[in-house]
C-alpha cells in the first residue's frame, strides 16, 4: 500500500509540469510581428486566410487618423519653397515615424467556419453612423478613440466561407497574405494545396505564416517527464503520424524550426519567392535548466516576398491544375465609405479661422495639434490631412506652433 508520501514522490519521479508566460501575452507578439510588416511595407490590401472571428481583421479595418501626405501645391498654394524648410509638417508621414499608420483599402477574410465568419462581420462592420458622412455633430467626447473616428479613405471588406484547396479568383493578385496560427490544423488532404495555391495562383507580394514551434514545448515540462505529465493539458498526435504531444486538440502536426524552415525553403524555391525564417515569443522568465536558447521562440514566423523576375505565368499555370471545382461563398461584403470631406479641403486662412474660433470654444490658448484633429470641424476642414492643419495654423496671424 502506497503512502501518500510515495505517491509524491512517485509524482515527482515522473516529472513535473511548468508554467510558461509572456509579456506581452503570445498572440499579441504575433499580431504585433504581422502589423509591424504591413506597415514597414505600407501594405493597403490584406487577405487573412483563417480569418477566424475576425481578430486581425478588426484591427486592420479601423480607420487611419489623416491621410498620406498631401501634395506640395495645397501646403504651399502660392509659391513652392526653394529649400527644405524646418516645419512640424515633417512629423508627420515620415519613414521615421516608429509607427506609421496603416491605409487599408481592401480587406479581405477566408474561413471555414460559417460560425466564425458572423462574428468576424460584426467585428468589422462599419460604424452606425457611417451611412451619414457629412454629420458633423458627432459628440467629441464619444468621437475620441471611438468607432467614429472619420474614415478619409473608402475600403472594401469581403468574407469569404471556405477551404485553402480552392481557387478564388477574387484573390489572386492580394498584395498581402496573413496565415497566422493556420497551417498547423490543416489535415493532410489540404495541406498540399497550402503553397500551390497562395503562392502559385494568388502570387501576392507578401505572404505572413505564423505557427507554433514543437521545439518550445519542452519548456511546458521538466527535461525528461514521462509523456503523461505533457498529456495532463497537452494532446496526442490526432493523425497517429508521430509521437508528439501538442497545443491543440486540433492540431494536425507542430514543426520544429528546422523543419519548418525546410518546408518555408522548398516552397519558397518551387514558386519564386524568398523566404526569411525566424520566430518570436520568448518565456519571460527564464527556466531554471537554461533551455530558453535552445529551444527558441514560441512561434515560428515566416515572411515569403515575390520574386517579380520569374516566370509567373508559368508557374500560375502548374499551381492552377491542382486546384478544386469547389467554389467559395461570399457571406458578406461592407463598403466603409470615405468622408464626404476627404481631400476636400477648405483654404489655409479658412483652417485657421475654424481652429481660431475652436480654441476659443474651448477656452484654451494652447492645444497639442493631435488635440486639435480630433476635433471633428478641424479635421473635416483639412479634408484628412493633419500637414494642412499644420500649415494654415503657421501661416495665420497671431498662431504659433512649437
């Protein structure tokens, strides 16, 4: 008969589970690593491939607070200046800006779950209020960091219900292509259509896969537990293929880095892209048995860029004759339409005489220019561009801006 004293120990000989977090939390740093690209890229049209409820689409469908920089001649209507001048107008929309905005256009969303797909409407339905575009009467408190931030540019947002062994022609030609936390459930019917078609039919310029590392896995246990200790909140291999324990009861398989980097290598080759492997999500505490460098990231990342010399045509081709007569389902589509003063703007001295008579509204003498635009009348007057803003507060008498 076992004491409790021996059944501890017994325990404890089997190996112990350990707790394993993040700062920020894992799916953040994901979703962080993905907008961190489309914006370095100055992405505007985006296809989220397991779109899910709608997460990143969400995110992607909020609209930006102004617009790219206008042109020279509404900055400087009656004459151009010879020589760079120094301006807070070069805050804005600079390369150096560590966090530029995003100006999606086109917005696009695939899954297979009908369920999902009407939460993801909702995530990115437009706003109540955006039938009416020329209201002005927005409550500015409500305004601020709301919904009902104006829209300066119109975008397009479709759902689409169905499988990645399928070819929708709406999708070739998407700039960008998100796969995150995606692949690892495809079962092995479907994952070879995975690359074919994405990269062979739909040949976008990026394609961002994220998935997780079976690497990182050891660190959920202490180095040789028995497999049932992992088994307590991990899953067996679903397909039987091997003895691996995952994440997910739905995971069809977990790679390694240096398999997924073989995979990511091979397809990358076979349909003309380059590929740069790495990944993100390191525990934030280190573990006690030094394991953290050698079993890396949480997640493995992937960003595959088209190679524009080869011959698409050719390899469109090959991709196309694997794909299914099975069509998509369009659920829904939103057209989130600009605002009836998006590049409309009004003259520079009219600007100033609407952020003149604002600040007296408010009673201030000094507002932050950020403050100033999220004034509705102010930023409907630039017509969406903070630079004219800028400007017309510079070139109005008795207005300083530092």
């Amino acid at each position: 008969m076992l004491s409790e004293t021996d059944s501890t120990s017994s325990d404890e000989d089997l190996g112990r589970e350990l707790s394993v977090t993040f700062f920020p939390a894992l799916f953040l740093q994901r979703r962080i690593w993905i907008l961190d690209i489309l914006r370095r890229e100055n992405v505007s049209d985006v296809l989220d491939i397991g779109c899910g409820e709608g997460q990143l689409l969400s995110v992607l469908s909020v609209p930006s607070p102004w617009l790219p920089a206008p042109p020279q001649f509404l900055l400087y209507p009656n004459s151009q200046p010879e020589e760079p001048i120094t301006s807070p107008l070069n805050l804005y929309n600079t390369s150096s800006d560590p966090i530029p905005n995003l100006h999606i256009t086109r917005l696009v969303g695939l899954d297979i779950s009908t369920r999902d797909l009407e939460f993801a409407a909702q995530a990115i339905a437009p706003p109540v209020n955006a039938e009416n575009t020329e209201d002005s009467s927005i409550d500015p408190w409500r305004y601020r960091g709301s919904k009902d931030t104006v829209r300066w540019e119109e975008m397009t947002a479709k759902l689409w219900e169905g499988g990645l062994e399928t070819i929708n022609e709406e999708f070739v030609g998407t700039e960008c292509i998100v796969s995150s936390e995606v692949i690892e459930h495809l079962p092995p019917t479907i994952l070879p259509f995975f690359a074919p078609i994405l990269l062979g039919v739909y040949k976008p310029k990026f394609l961002l896969i994220t998935t997780p590392s079976y690497t990182f896995n050891a660190l959920f246990t202490s180095p040789n537990s028995h497999p049932s200790v992992r088994l307590r909140t991990g899953y067996s291999d679903p397909t039987c293929r091997t003895d691996r324990i995952f994440r997910h009861d739905d995971h069809k398989f977990e790679w390694t880095p240096e398999e997924f980097h073989e995979y990511c290598k091979k397809e990358a080759v076979e349909w003309g892209y380059n590929v740069d492997v790495s990944d993100i999500g390191r525990a934030q505490d280190a573990d006690e048995w030094g394991r953290d460098t050698e079993v890396g990231g949480a997640s493995l990342v992937a960003i595959f860029t088209r190679i524009d010399v080869v011959d698409r045509d050719a390899i469109e081709e090959k991709a196309r004759a694997l794909f299914s007569p099975i069509a998509h389902r369009c659920l829904t589509t939103f057209i989130h339409p600009a605002h009836a003063s998006a590049q409309q703007p009004l003259p520079l001295h009219s600007i100033g005489d609407i952020v003149k008579s604002r600040m007296e509204d408010l009673r201030e003498s000094f507002l932050r220019v950020e403050e100033l635009w999220y004034e509705p009348e102010v930023a409907q007057a630039c017509g969406g561009w903070i630079e004219l803003l800028i400007a017309a507060v510079e070139q109005y008498d008795g207005s300083v801006i530092r």
